[in-house]
C-alpha cells in the first residue's frame, strides 16, 4: 500500500521514507550537537594552547607538547560533559566508569592526532612559529581527531540502544 507517491508501508504503518527521514535529521541534530560541543571544547582547547603557549608568562612557551597535552585535557573534560548529557544522552550507558574510561581512551588516542601532527610539524619539518604551530596541531590535528573521536563515541563510548538525538 503507498502513501504518497513513491512511499510504501513499512510493518507497523509507518512509511518507510518517513522513517530514513527521521533518521537522517537525528543524525543531523546528533551531528549538529556533536559540533557545537566540538566548538566550544575547540575554543578552550586552543585558547588555553595560545596562552599556555605564547601569552604573558607563557608557563609552557618553550614545550608545545606539553601545552597541547593540558589543553587537551581540558577541553576533553568540557567535551565529555557535553557530550554525555546533551549530545548522546539517549545512548548514556548505566556503566558510568567504563562508559568513562573508553571516552578518556578515545580522546587520548584523538589526542595523539593532533600531537602527531604538531611534532611532525615542528620537530621534523622544523616549522615552529605560532601559526605552524596552530596549523599542525588545531588545523589537520582537529579534523583529523574530530573525525575519529565522533566514530568511536558511537561505537565505542555512548553505546546504549536508546533514542536518536532530539
């Protein structure tokens, strides 16, 4: 039985574009969520690197691993909070401590990333001002982690079946 034109009754009544559609925009509204928490744990992430990195008092301004580390750390502990609770809060586990410890290894491994980036950058390639800096590790370290983390925290992390983002 069709519905509309090209629509056909899926069990249960509903359509089944109707269904792919609802889908597609919980993905989109996950996906938008995801984003929004990435940007602002970005902000902290780079803005606490700069600081650390080239403000006044610069604590770490001659060790930018070190810098990318703690600001990372940082920013992972904003992103967990936003992602647990508005991002994937209807795939929360109730196992909150492996729930935890999977997120922490998946940023470590995301972190990697960036820090990989940054020490190819500035120690192989030998390009080590600020902005090649900020490119190696907040540029093609940031995508390259932010792809992989969102891969792995709906496979690994947030892995209750639960209801799409709403």
């Amino acid at each position: 039985m069709t519905t509309d034109v090209g629509e056909r009754r899926a069990p249960g009544g509903a359509t089944s574009a109707r269904s792919r559609r609802a889908a597609l925009v919980a993905r989109f509204v996950e996906l938008v969520r995801f984003g929004t928490v990435g940007g602002v744990a970005f902000v902290v992430d780079v803005g606490l690197f700069n600081l650390l990195r080239f403000g006044p008092g610069a604590l770490l301004e001659e060790q930018p691993i070190t810098a990318k580390v703690v600001s990372v750390a940082v920013a992972t502990l904003v992103s967990w909070l936003g992602n647990r609770y508005w991002t994937f809060s209807g795939r929360r586990t109730e196992q909150h401590v492996r729930e935890l410890a999977v997120f922490v290894l998946v940023n470590v491994a995301g972190m990697g990333i960036a820090v990989a980036c940054l020490g190819i950058s500035h120690y192989v390639l030998g390009l080590t001002s600020p902005l090649a800096d900020n490119i190696s590790a907040n540029g093609v370290g940031l995508v390259l982690g932010t792809a992989f983390r969102y891969l792995a925290y709906r496979r690994w992390v947030f892995t209750a079946p639960g209801a799409p983002a709403r």
